[in-house]
C-alpha cells in the first residue's frame, strides 16, 4: 500500500540521465493495495503503468521481468534499485532485451553521444569507476539506494494508465527442487 522509498530517488536518477524526459513509473500487484501506490506515485511521476493480477501479487522477479519485456519499448531505458529484488530482476530482463546493464550506478554526469557516463562504487565505496555505456538500444540500470537525493516535488499531476489487459501468460520456469546439505570441514552448508 506504500511505495517504496527509492521510488522518489529513481526520478531524481532518470532527470541526472535526461533532465527533459518524463518518467514512467511501472506498478505490479494485486488489489486496493496496488491502487493505493499507483495514486500515490502520480504526483511524481507523469505517467503510473498498473499492471493488475493475482500472479504478480507477490514480486516474483521472473513474472515481472516476462512481462517487462511484453510492454516496453525495446529503447527503454530501465532504472532498478540496487537491492535484493533487483539484482535478481536486472541482469536478466537486460539480456532479454538485448540491452546494455549497469550495476550499482551511484552517478551520472550526462551523455556524449548515445554514451551514458556512469559513476560506480567498488572495494565498499573505496573506489570509484567512471565508465560509459552505450545506451542507445536500451539500457537496464541498478542504481544505489540513498546515491541520489528523493524528488518530493510532487510536481508531476501524472495518471495511472491501466495496462493489465496487455498482461499475457506469466507462466515462471524456475521452481525451488530441494535443499542439499554438505560439511566443508567444521563447517556445515
């Protein structure tokens, strides 16, 4: 019923990448819960995809990353946070889109080109990379919670565009199989 803070630190994110472009907030779920986010999310973000389904009640990185791949433009450029959830959902849905990854982006300082610069942190943020990556066919970016300042503007008036009809079979592959015990000397896996 709630969106996630990170939610407002990604439209200050997309704005460091293109200060001119809209942001399209992408909603999954089920319910009045669903509905309480994608209005809350409205008044920052111009547009709210909601895509309403029993599947996708529960963030289910697999269901969610077939889907993306469905509806998005194959051009998007897609920001994730860099936690638990995205870093399963990330590297994937950026091979199934043929398009560029970047992982745990801290910063951005504009384009050159078709070439986003990108600032990484490495070694616990003992070390910084600077690097560019080519985002011209699309690109797939976990960005670090707390690296950027949270947009509370509030300034979008945005609208919730209902996209569940476009919502195809979310059938997953992967299913848990069994848990394997081992020793490795005085330990125990």
């Amino acid at each position: 019923g709630v969106a996630d803070d990170t939610a407002l630190e990604l439209v200050s994110a997309a704005q460091k990448i293109h200060p001119d472009s809209s942001q399209i907030a992408i909603v999954t779920g089920s319910g009045a819960d669903l509905d309480a986010v994608c209005n809350e999310l409205t008044a920052s973000y111009s547009q709210v995809w909601k895509f309403d389904t029993e599947a996708l009640a529960y963030p289910n990185a697999e269901a969610i990353r077939k889907l993306l791949v469905a509806v998005l433009p194959p051009e998007a450029v897609v920001l994730v946070p860099h936690d638990t959830f995205g870093m399963d959902f990330a590297p994937g849905l950026s091979i199934k889109m043929d398009s560029v990854f970047v992982s745990d982006a801290v910063g951005f300082e504009g384009m050159e080109g078709d070439s986003l610069k990108v600032i990484r942190q490495e070694y616990s943020g003992q070390v910084s990379t600077h690097l560019q990556a080519d985002i011209s066919a699309g690109a797939v970016i976990n960005v670090r919670p707390g690296a950027f300042q949270a947009d509370e503007s509030k300034s979008a008036a945005g609208q919730v565009i209902d996209k569940s009809a476009e919502i195809s079979d979310l059938t997953v592959n992967r299913q848990f199989l069994e848990i394997v015990e081992a020793e490795a000397g005085d330990v125990d896996i």
